[in-house]
C-alpha cells in the first residue's frame, strides 16, 4: 500500500504540465506551518511600541493620497 506521499507524486506524474501551477499554488498554502513563527525581538518591539501609540507613518495619509493623482 502506498502512503498519502507516494500517491500524491504518482498523481502529480500525471497532471499536464499546463495544470500544475494550480498544483503549486495550492501546495505553497498547504506547506505552510499550522504555527505562525514567533515574531523576532526586534519586531516584537515595534509591534509594543505601536500598542502604546508610538512608532511613525512613512508618510503622510494627505502625501500618499496626493501621489494617486
């Protein structure tokens, strides 16, 4: 009997070319770890210091606005 993993490649072996994009997009999204990874220190910082109204805009919202037109 062969494994999910097994069967998954025997099926790919037989997907057109022309169809395997959606293959791999679906796989991308499924390879993703069930844990979102744990924010590094730095990061983690930001977000604190954004949580107690710190931090800045690159810009302004009247600049960014201004550059749509």
């Amino acid at each position: 009997m062969m494994s999910n993993r097994e069967y998954a490649h025997t099926l790919l072996d037989r997907i057109p070319e022309s169809r395997l994009a959606y293959i791999v997009y679906y796989l991308e999204g499924a390879a993703v770890p069930d844990e979102a990874e744990t924010p590094n220190a730095e990061t983690q910082e930001a977000f604190e210091e954004l949580d107690n109204g710190g931090g800045h805009a690159q810009w302004a919202l009247q600049s960014f606005f201004g550059r749509l037109n």
